[in-house]
C-alpha cells in the first residue's frame, strides 16, 4: 500500500481473509462495486448498500434494504434504477417490479402511477389492470357502493370463497 500499488495490497487482505480492509482499500481505489461486494462478503450490508448507491448498482443496494427488511427504502431506491426511462419491451418487468415494491412498501399512490404507466406501454402486461383495480381508490368506493345497495358481485363472491376464480 505504502507503494501506492493499493489493488495488490487490496487482494493481499482478501486472500488473508480481511474482507473489510480490502473493501476499505477498494474504496480507496475508487472501485466502489469491488468494496461493495466485499463489504457485503464482510456482512456489513448496510455498508455495502452505500458503496453499491456510490456505485450507481441500485439494484443491489435494494435487495440488501430489502433483505434489511427497509421495504421502503429498496422500493425507493429499486426506482433510481429506472428513472429517466420508460416502460417498453425491454424494462417493462423491471417497472412491474418496481411498482410490486411500491404496493408492498405501503406506497400505493406511487405503485398506481407506475402501474399506470405499465397500463400505457402494454395493457395486456400480466395482472396490471386487475392491480391498478384494486389498488385505485375509486374502484373500491365503488365496490362499497355495490355492497350498500345489496347487490352481490361475481368479484365479492370470489374474494368470499364461495365461488372459484375459474368458475
């Protein structure tokens, strides 16, 4: 290190086992993605999440919030990897996921605004108009007007059990 050849010095401390010293090395470096893993081989998530953001690896530093359990905070940063692109053929799983992370952070406005989204580029996309149905507060206000009028659904029936999706 003295010698300034830091990455030898960095993979020195790997092979000694010092995962954290090579990360901090890394780091040093500028090879922010090497001491993100190495953070993350250390166990020191939460570090790793900051050398993967620093990084730009968004994904990364959301699955380890997620497997934080900060839902939140991996949506939020799940969405830095999308931002300033659209959904098309090529990122439209991505915004699915993304809006899946939203609604299961609690953050219904947003997950609706990507579902939305979705809705635009593929209507036909998985479960995103049955998503955006339930999600959205003007079909459940009219479902509870249905129920208050004493009108039974197909849908409530399904929702009760008492009858079969299929059927």
């Amino acid at each position: 290190e003295k010698d300034g050849n830091i990455e030898n010095s960095a993979q020195l401390s790997m092979r000694e086992g010092d995962y954290e010293d090579a990360a901090k090395l890394y780091d040093k470096a500028g090879k922010k993605l090497d001491a993100a893993l190495l953070l993350e081989r250390a166990g020191r998530r939460l570090a790793a999440v900051r050398a993967y953001r620093e990084a730009g690896d968004y994904r990364n530093a959301a699955r380890l919030l997620e497997d934080e359990g900060m839902t939140k905070e991996a949506a939020e940063m799940f969405g830095l990897s999308l931002s300033d692109k659209q959904p098309d053929n090529s990122t439209i799983e991505d915004f699915y996921d993304y809006a899946f992370k939203l609604e299961k952070a609690g953050l219904t406005e947003k997950a609706i605004e990507v579902y939305r989204e979705i809705d635009k580029a593929d209507p036909a996309y998985k479960d995103v108009r049955e998503r955006l149905h339930s999600l959205s507060p003007s079909s459940k206000e009219e479902e509870g007007v249905e129920d208050l009028e004493g009108k039974t659904t197909i849908r409530s029936l399904i929702r009760g059990g008492s009858m079969a999706p299929k059927n």
